[in-house]
C-alpha cells in the first residue's frame, strides 16, 4: 500500500515537472532595469537578448519581435549563441540557424543591431570544418543586414556617447570541470584599452569570468551563456550551469561587485541541458537615463551611476516569481 502511494505520487511529480518543462520552454518574460548614467545626453532603451539558440516563438519569432517592438528600442544587443553549433546537428545539414537569422534580418530592418559572440559562434568559427561552413553560411547571412558583428571590436555610437565591445575569448575557458584565468594583458591584447570618455558597455558572453572583466574597467558588462541555471528554485537561483557548476553564483539578474555591475540574461532558448523548468526564457531591457532627463516612479535612479529595476513581467501581466532580480 505504502509502495503503491509513493509510486503514485513519484509519477505525478514526474509529470508536473514534465509539464512545467514544457509549459517554461516556450515561454519568455520580459525584466526591465533602469540605469541613471550622467555622461548620456539622452535616455536611450537598450533591448539586449541572447542565448536563442535558433528557438522560435511563434512563426518567424512573431511573439518575441513584438515584444521587443512593444519596448520602443533604440538599439538592440546580441549576446551571442543565436545559432547552435553541435556536430551531431551538422551529420545531415548544415545549417541551424535560420529562426534566429529571420528575427534578426527583421530587428536590423527596424533598428541599430549589435551582435557579440557566444561560445557557439567562436567554436563554428574554429572549427569550420567539423562543422560543415556553419560559420561561413551565417556570416554571408548575417552580411546581407545592416547588423554589426563585434568579434573583439568596438564601436562607438554617435550621438548617444555610448561604445559597445564584443569580447571573443578562446574555447578553453568554456572547458567543463575546469577553472582559469587570464593572463596578464589578455583583454587588452584583444580588444585594446576602454574608452573613458563614454558609457562603454562589454558583451562578455561567459559570465563566470566577471571577475576577470572588472579588470578592463567596463561601465556595464552583458552577459549570458548560463541559461538561467536551466532550473530555478525559490531563494536559491540557478540549479546547474553549462559548465555543470551546481548552483552557479552568477546565474540571472543584476550583479554588483568589485565596483562594477553585469547584467546575465537568462537566455531565450535551449541547448546542452534542453529543459527549463521555473526558467522561462528572458528579454532583458534596459532603460539608459541621462542625468538631464532623472526617471519618475518607483524604480528611478538616485545616484549619478544608480541602477533598479529587475522586475519580470510575462507576455501577459503577472509577475515571474522565479526572478532574483537585484545582487549586491
């Protein structure tokens, strides 16, 4: 009788959670932040997203683009891992990547796009070979838009005083079961020195080296990569990270340490781990104010470099309650 109940209630567990997997993976909230930055000389509304993975919200991505529509952007971040790049994918095609491409050939028709690398890009970048011109058939894609590819380059955008560099590192610092660090000099021997006369924001896709970042002295670091911890429980956070870290400490949301800040956008697709559960996917937007222009409300600024927000809100109305929102 007592094996008989537990039986019962293990196969309703599994199916909830089945069910809750299903449900989180084809689902995306939006989290909005508010930064109050002196040096813009006006508000900007920046729509930062990553880690698709080539998923698709509806036809051509209809429900995420009139998302990031409904935002009024003025430009749009890319954090990387739009396409994916596993060889078993590559045996019978050689693409996979079209749901992110029409998304973005859509975004750049309408806005400024800026794309950084993630891990998938660099590693079908490397690799051309294994994976069957993958790289080579995104890039002529890619070329087609106005999109700007930030493979460790920078570029500054005129009129707002704002530059954003995409940081590529080598693939041995995703390795699983492993930690490093840079050498001295590593980032600068990429992407050069910061420029100290603007907001100057880093797409850093790999989270886990934060620490390194705050070196290169960014004013906001973008990142990635983590999937939101493929599970999120209450309190706790991220369950498990690509890296196969048990409970990551970055893992979503806002983060500010050493003196500086990253936000780690919980991603919008699947990949190594393919579930979600109380992980929807995330928008991230981030609402940029000059000091000429303070924000109104509750979640207004009140320092010259003051950051809130990290609210999440579904593409209906309530609440996600899953988000950690703000780290100090």
């Amino acid at each position: 009788m007592v094996l008989g109940i537990l039986f019962t209630v293990l196969v309703l567990l599994i199916l909830f959670f089945l069910w809750v997997a299903a449900y989180d993976g084809n689902r995306f909230v939006t989290t909005e932040y508010t930064i109050r930055e002196e040096r813009l000389p006006k508000d900007v509304t920046i729509a930062f997203l990553t880690d698709l993975h080539d998923h698709a919200y509806g036809q051509d991505n209809e429900r995420l683009l009139n998302a990031i529509n409904t935002l009024s952007p003025d430009l749009i971040l890319v954090g990387g891992d739009m396409i994916n790049a596993r060889r078993r994918h590559f045996s019978k095609k050689t693409t996979d990547f079209q749901n992110s491409l029409k998304l973005l050939q859509a975004l750049s028709a309408r806005y400024p796009v800026y794309h950084g690398d993630g891990n998938h890009e660099y590693r079908a970048f490397e690799n051309g070979a294994v994976y069957r011109g993958l790289w080579d058939a995104y890039k002529n894609a890619l070329k087609e838009t106005d999109i700007h590819y930030l493979r460790n380059e920078t570029c500054v955008l005129n009129g707002l005083n704002i530059a954003v560099t995409g940081f590529s590192m080598d693939l041995d610092y995703y390795r699983k079961f492993r930690e490093r660090k840079f050498p001295e000099g590593y980032m600068d021997s990429l992407i050069g020195k910061r420029k100290n006369d603007c907001f100057h924001i880093l797409l850093a896709h790999n989270p886990e080296y934060f620490p390194e970042y705050v070196g290169w002295d960014p004013d906001l670091v973008l990142s990635g990569h983590v999937h939101g911890g493929v599970m999120r429980l209450p309190r706790i956070g991220g369950v498990i990270a690509p890296s196969f870290r048990i409970f990551p400490h970055y893992d979503g949301g806002l983060f500010e340490e050493y003196g500086h800040r990253m936000i780690l956008g919980r991603g919008l697709g699947m990949h190594s781990i393919p579930i979600r559960i109380f992980n929807p996917g995330e928008l991230v937007c981030i609402r940029l104010h000059s000091g000429k222009n303070k924000p109104a409300g509750p979640d207004a600024g009140t320092g010259d470099t003051d950051v809130s927000g990290g609210r999440s809100v579904p593409e209906t109305s309530d609440t996600d309650p899953s988000d950690k929102g703000r780290r100090i």
